[in-house]
C-alpha cells in the first residue's frame, strides 16, 4: 500500500484538497491547524475545519501538532491518537513545543498540553520498544536530528526544553526503523543516519511511500 505524507497544512485547506485529491490514503504529519478560536461579532467561534467531505472520499487522517488543539483533535473522526499503530504499520506521535507561544494567547491559537506528559510519552516509548516499527510518522523529530537540520540549514538552536524531542530521541535509541517522517521543521530534507531514512517535509510538501 502507498501512503502519501503531507506536510504541515496551518489551516490552508484549498491546497491541502489538491495534494490529498488523486491518491487514495494519506497521513497528514501535523499542524493540520485543528480548533483555532477566533471572535465574530463578539462571540467566540471556531475557525475553519478540516474538509471532512474530502478526506471522507478516501482514507486521509492526520495526527496532532503543537498547532492544533488537542481537545478538539480528540473529537475529530479523522485524527490519528498519539501511539497508534495504524493497520498499515506506521506509528505515530504528534505533538511538540512552539518556540513563539509568547505571542501567543492561552486556548485562542495555543495550548498548554500542546505537548504530552512525561507519563503519556514513557508509554509510548514502552509501547514503540515493544512493537519495534519499522515506519514512523511524528510531528517532532528526536534530538539529535533536530540538530542536523540546524546545522544543515545553519541554523541557530533555540533552548525550547521539549520533552517530545527527547522521547523520540529515547525511541530512535532502543529502535532504528527503516523510514521516520515528519514536519514542524518547515524545510524539505532527507537523510540517513543509523540505518533510518530521515524525511522532513516543509509546509504542504509531500513524499508517497510503499509501507
């Protein structure tokens, strides 16, 4: 089976339609830009949805990053839960840190579970040593490769403290599977290391691969 990975969409739902629109699945890597609230008229609402009808037509989903609401994730029929093992073998784990939620408000357009417990991330971690997958797909990456992009882009790292970063880093330790994706960096690169192809996509990039 192919499986089309998407980028991070930030709510631009016209082009993420075109990318999902001539291929039958896909697992979009997060940011999907799930439950920002905004004010019309004085009253709190929430901003667009993903197009259900869309997605409906094939087998689309998405997991969570640190810029969609995790508590209107959970209500969405199209997120895939942090540590699934999905029916075509890609675990997933969304979530991560934003570097700029100090110009962000608090339940508008940032979340403060934006990132799993230490709790919830160990059992992940225990779930992922047991099942050893041998694709993966996260919205964050593991530490060491958050590096590597920095210093391919000369990039300077920001002290952000992301525990996400860490676990993934414990779970690329106790296990190395043949493909890892994921966005959140917003550049487009692929690299080895250790055995795992590496492939960060930027916004609305994609990659078809054979799981």
């Amino acid at each position: 089976m192919k499986i089309r990975f998407i980028g991070d969409v930030h709510g631009k739902y016209g082009r993420y339609k075109d990318v999902i629109r001539d291929v039958p699945k896909s697992i979009q890597v997060g940011d999907m830009g799930v439950g920002f609230i905004g004010l019309k008229n004085g009253e709190i609402v929430y901003r667009a949805n993903p197009p259900y009808d869309n997605m409906s037509a094939g087998d689309h989903k998405f997991i969570r990053g640190n810029h969609d609401n995790p508590g209107v994730c959970k209500a969405q029929p199209y997120w895939i839960p942090d540590g699934t093992l999905t029916e075509d073998g890609v675990f997933c784990v969304g979530g991560a840190t934003s570097i700029d939620k100090a110009w962000r408000t608090k339940g508008f357009d940032w979340w403060t579970d934006e990132e799993l417990d230490f709790e919830e991330l160990d059992k992940i971690t225990e779930r992922y040593s047991e099942i050893k997958p041998d694709f993966v797909c996260t919205h964050e990456c593991p530490e060491s490769i958050a590096n590597e992009i920095l210093a391919a882009f000369n990039r300077t790292k920001i002290k952000d403290l992301s525990r996400t970063r860490l676990a993934l880093e414990k779970m690329f330790y106790i296990h190395q599977p043949k493909f890892w994706v994921f966005g959140h960096w917003h550049e487009t690169i692929s690299f080895e290391r250790n055995g795992t192809t590496f492939q960060c996509l930027n916004e609305l990039d994609f990659i078809d691969k054979e799981i």
